[in-house]
C-alpha cells in the first residue's frame, strides 16, 4: 500500500491546471481556467479548472475533483495507480509497504497491459540500436528515410528481429504472461513473434504510454501486408487513438491549429522538419472519437493528403464529421506524385509552410470548385455534387457561419441564394429527425432492458406500480437514479402507457422538498465555513450555522448535506490550515464530490474595479459570508419549520377533539405559525 504520507506529498504538490493542460487546452477566464470537457462530447467550453482550490469542475456533465480524480478518469486507472502517474510526473518518491511481486499482483489488467507495451517497445528499441541485424536492416532504413537519432528516440522507433521466438522467448523469461502478450497480438496464437523482420512505430496514448504498436515489412513479399497493427484491446482503440498525438498536442495547443495526414512516416518527417503540430490517422477512416481529440486542442484543422484523383475523394471522406463538431476545416492537396514525408524533405520547412498558407482552402469552398470542375455544364453531375455541399453545410451547428457558407457558394455557383437555404433547412429537418428516430430507438431499447431486469416481487399484483413507493416519495431518501435526456428521472417502475408521464411524477415526488435551502448551507460551510462571521469575533461560520440549526438538523432530507455542514463545523473548531482539501480529498466519494461542486461555480464576477466601479449597497460576494450565512440559515428555517406545520396540521385533522393530545398540537401549531411568521419578517417574506 501507498502510504498516506507520500499521498498527501502528491496532492500537495500536483497543480490541477498542470495536469489538466497535459490533456485540454485551458484559457483563463478570471480568477479560473476554461475549456472543452475530455469527458463529453460539447462544443462550448464548460469545463472549468480552479489553481485556488486545485480542483477542477464540468458544468456540462459534472464531474469533478481534484488532480487524482481527474488522472482516475481520464486515464482509466485506479486509485493507486493515479498516485504513482502523478508521482512519476513530479519526481515524487512513493513510500510503499509491501514487496514488487505483491504489487504488481495489485494491479489492474490494464495496467499490466501497459507495462507489456512498454517493455516490447523498449525491447524492440534495444534490437534496432544495439543488435546487428538491428543496425543493418532496421536502423539502415530510418536513415535512409533521413530520420535523425534524436527523432528515433522521440517516437521510441524499433525493430522486430527476424526470428521466430526471439520477442516471444526474452518476455516469458522475464515472467511476461503469454496470455496477455497474444491479447496485445504481440506473439500470435500460436506462439510465435507477430512482427519479426519489421521496423517497429509505437503509438502512445495522450500520456505517453504505448497502447500499441505498427510494423513496417521491409521485405519484398506479396503475401505478407506492408504494414500491420496491434488488435484492439482494453488500452487501445484504434478509433479513439492518433499517431503522434502525445508527441503534437502541446504544440497544436501552442499554434492553435492541427495538421492532419495519414501515414506514420508522414508524422515523423515533419515532425523532424519543425513542423510539430502533426498527427495521423494511420490509414483509418476518421472517425469522430479521433476529431474530438484534436478539439479538445484546437478548433482548426488543416487535412494534408496526396494530390492524385484518389487523394481528392479520401480527403472528402469523413470531412463531415469535423463540421458537426463546429471545427474550422482547410483542406491542402500536395503536387502530384508527393507526400508529406517526400514533399517537406524536397522543398524544405520553409517552403512547406509557405505553400501550406497559400495552397490550404476552406473546405467547403474547395467542395464548390470542385462542382464547378467535375460537373461543367452536366445538370445532372452539377445537382448532384450541389447536394453534397448541402448536406456539409447542414450539420454546421453555426447559423452565422452556415449563412455565410451559402452566400458564398450562392455567388461562386450563381444559384439562388433562397433556394440554397430552402434545401438546406430541409437537410437540417432531416438530419434532426433522424437524429430522433436513433435516439428514441435507443431509449426504448433501455426502457426494455430495465423492464427486463426487473423482478416479479418488485411488482405489485397487476404489473403496475409497487404498493409501496419509491425510495424517497414525500421526503427522506433521496433518489438516485440518471436523468433521461428531458432533465428528468426515469422511475423504477412505470405504466406502460405513458412512461415518460409517470417518469416526471416520480421524480417531483422523489427530489426532497427543502434540498435547496439545505444545499445553501452546505455550499457556505465548505465556501466561508472557516471564516470567522463576524471581524472582531471569534465565532466561526461554520459554527454559527450549526449553532443555529442544531434543533432541526434531524430534519436534513440530503445525509450529504447534513455531513458536510456537521463536519465543517467540527473542524471549524480545530482552526485548520488545510479546509478546502479536507473536502476536495475527502475519503467519503460523495462528501467529495458534492464539495467540489458546491466550491464551483460557471459564473465570473464582471472586472468593475478595474474600471474603479465599486459595489455600493453591500460587500463584495467573498467577503459577504455574514449576511449570506445569517438569510441561508433563516431560508432554511422557514422551510422546515412550514414542513413541520404541514405534517402536524395533517395529524391534527385526523385525531379525535377529545384526544388529551389534541390541544396539545393545537397550542404547538400556534407556536410554529409565531415563529414562521417572525422568519418571514426577518427574510420579508409574504406569508398566503
């Protein structure tokens, strides 16, 4: 185990907008930081990265927390496993009790699986530098495709000896599993080297670790591929994953555009050449998963392909889906005959990038002169490719773009403007619906399966709802379940006949009554807890609001919220120095989580005082804890004490007058109508 100590030294040193900007391209906004999230597909930056607090906080699909959560999830590695990532990172040496074999036993498959990775590319980066057959066939063509030393140790380039079990027999001496060397296609099924007598590319996830790998035949042999790939596992996905994507993505961040080609040696050359911002899709299709890995850096793409007739139709495959994700596209056909690997070593860097600015065009534009090129004075050519260009121009989520696109190709193809957007909200319709219908199919498809899985005991007699209610109907247990795409939550049981109905009912019933007001409370105790509520005293907030509402903290619908207002007072008491990461690396997930969203907030104050305008009625809002605290616990107040009321006046209407009891309640009723009626004075609140 990892002990606490070199925990604390990880979190202690680990900034948040370091890490995040190893992944996304953060810009400030305020006293925060502002970017696309890495954990849902959006176009507009709600991923928001806090240096204060050292947290980091999604508006879009609320995740949250601190460097370790962030590494966990965007990594896909357990708790330990993040520690020694970051540690690794930050040169921090971890204490740790146990021997290696009993830690490596600990690990996770995937990480297993990353280690193989890496010790294949050391492996066959050790045959081409250090063997002679290495030397001679394998090093001898990186340098003959002008490859530096330095360029092979940056992509960590290898060589596959020639022999049957060389790879294979060196990994199971060293206790590699075989199992795992075939999951990785490193050895095959039966047993042998999968890439001997191949030069090697490694391909590296975001953090540089080896997910996979490409080998190159550098044999004349028709039956053997010219190149072969690792097969998919649990940490690769060619889908997901560009080639030179580790080795681009802070110079793509930095010159805020992506290069886009297709072949390994492609990315090298120019990468070699200074031109740094490069990634490849490896001969795939692009896909959308790879397009929103260059977003997460950039909104502009530049697409480099060969200039013959087949290099034009590649380049205008999968262009769409760059449009949908509201990116700026230029599209560059290289002369005839050259690729980017040939073409920047003729001209030079240089010239390269000059006839990149000269040559690229937008690709919608570059759509249009080809119309005007294929199809001539042929109408039936010219509709044709025409609605090509509309169906481009309809997944452009931009109005303003979109009209500017159609005012273009209106003028360039002397067509009707009006006509030209009629067929294009005619595709947009189109596109819309059948975005639906596959929505619809898929939550039907859910509804089905939950149905499914549900048990006759859970049912009541009929099949329709159970006799008793949901977790948390009227108060109390708080539901738990996801929100459909409406915002609201499917119920665990429902009638057939309208699901999405009794979906919403379930849901208003379940969500506690007061969560808001109780909310309020705990987002100031985590805030201003250990400021003191008045300057010249020494009561603390978070005291002050658990002083005040001890008589009704068994009223607390949310345990979440009640922990964290109990705890913030206690260690309120303590005089802590370290109040913002007791919450943010609380033991407790959803103390963590839901202090971590009560820290974060999608709003910036506006910069008046540099225009020396300043606040005239009240303090600012960080220095305003007294008069925020004093109207939550107030706001609080009136809620339970009228929750209360409801309950007794409830209980009052059905007991008996000649119940000893009876006036009891009566006189008790009186009394809490008093004390509503003196909160909303206080609060000037109109009491119906």
């Amino acid at each position: 185990m990892i002990s606490q100590r070199s925990i604390q030294d990880v979190l202690n040193i680990a900034q948040i907008e370091d890490v995040v900007q190893d992944y996304v391209n953060l810009r400030r906004r305020g006293v925060n930081m502002l970017g696309l999230c890495p954990f849902h597909d959006e176009k507009s930056p709600s991923f928001t990265v806090s240096p204060a607090k050292n947290i980091y906080k999604c508006f879009g699909c609320g995740k949250g927390g601190n460097p370790i959560n962030f590494i966990m999830e965007h990594e896909a590695l357990s708790y330990p496993e993040a520690i020694r990532h970051l540690a690794s990172k930050y040169g921090v040496e971890l204490e740790e009790s146990g021997n290696s074999d009993e830690h490596r036993e600990e690990q996770q498959k995937a990480e297993s699986l990353y280690l193989i990775n890496k010790y294949a590319s050391d492996h066959f980066n050790n045959n081409l530098l250090n063997t002679d057959e290495g030397k001679s066939i394998g090093l001898s063509y990186f340098k003959s495709r002008g490859f530096r030393m330095s360029t092979i140790e940056t992509f960590d380039l290898g060589y596959s000896i020639n022999e049957y079990k060389h790879f294979t027999e060196e990994a199971t001496a060293k206790k590699y599993n075989l199992d795992m060397l075939k999951t990785l296609g490193l050895v095959s099924a039966k047993g042998y080297d999968f890439y001997r007598g191949r030069v090697m590319f490694p391909i590296h996830n975001l953090s540089g670790k080896v997910i996979g790998f490409g080998g190159r035949i550098l044999t004349e042999n028709k039956k053997a591929p010219k190149y072969v790939n690792s097969p998919e596992s649990e940490i690769y996905n060619k889908r997901k994953t560009l080639y030179g994507i580790y080795q681009a993505k802070n110079e793509i961040r930095k010159q805020d555009f992506c290069i886009l080609v297709e072949g390994y040696t492609d990315v090298i050359s120019l990468h070699q050449s200074d031109v740094k911002n490069v990634v490849a899709s490896s001969g795939t299709a692009l896909t959308k998963d790879q397009i929103k890995l260059v977003k997460r850096y950039t909104n502009n793409i530049t697409v480099i392909y060969d200039g013959d007739a087949a290099g034009i139709k590649a380049a205008l495959r999968g262009m769409d889906l760059i449009l949908e994700q509201d990116m700026n596209i230029r599209l560059v056909l290289l002369p005839d005959k050259e690729d980017p690997d040939s073409f920047v070593k003729s001209v030079g860097t240089t010239a390269f990038n000059e006839y990149l600015k000269e040559e690229s065009k937008d690709f919608i534009l570059f759509k249009t002169d080809l119309v005007k090129e294929e199809a001539g004075d042929d109408p039936i050519k010219k509709a044709a490719l025409l609605k090509d260009i509309i169906q481009s121009i309809s997944v452009i989520s931009d109005t303003l773009k979109r009209s500017v696109y159609i005012q273009q190709c209106s003028r360039l193809l002397e067509i009707d403007e009006n006509i030209l957007v009629q067929e294009t909200n005619k595709m947009i319709r189109g596109n819309i619906k059948k975005k639906q219908v596959e929505q619809d199919r898929e939550r039907l498809r859910e509804q089905y399966k939950e149905r499914r899985s549900q048990t006759r005991s859970e049912k009541s007699p009929d099949g329709g709802f159970p006799s008793e209610p949901p977790p948390g109907y009227g108060g109390g247990e708080e539901y738990d379940g996801p929100p459909d795409e409406t915002g609201y939550y499917e119920a665990d049981h429902y009638d057939d006949s309208s699901p999405r109905q009794n979906a919403k009912q379930f849901a208003q019933a379940s969500k506690p009554k007061d969560e808001n007001q109780e909310r309020d409370l705990a987002r100031i105790c985590v805030t201003f807890g250990n400021e003191l509520y008045e300057p010249d005293q020494t009561l603390k907030v978070a005291t002050f609001i658990l002083d005040n509402i001890a008589d009704l903290i068994a009223y607390f619908d949310n345990e979440v919220y009640k922990e964290i207002v109990v705890q913030a007072a206690d260690l309120a008491s303590k005089d802590t120095d370290n109040w913002d990461s007791y919450f943010t690396n609380h033991e407790n997930e959803k103390i963590r989580n839901e202090a971590i969203s009560l820290m974060s907030s999608p709003y910036v104050y506006a910069n008046w005082e540099s225009k020396e305008v300043e606040l005239q009625t009240q303090k600012k809002p960080e220095l305003n804890q007294q008069k925020d605290s004093y109207q939550a616990v107030l706001r609080f107040k009136l809620k339970k004490v009228k929750r209360i009321m409801e309950n007794l006046s409830a209980e009052i209407k059905a007991m008996d007058h000649e119940d000893e009891n009876f006036l009891i309640n009566v006189k008790v009723l009186q009394k809490l109508q008093e004390q509503r009626n003196t909160i909303a004075s206080e609060l000037h609140t109109v009491i119906l």
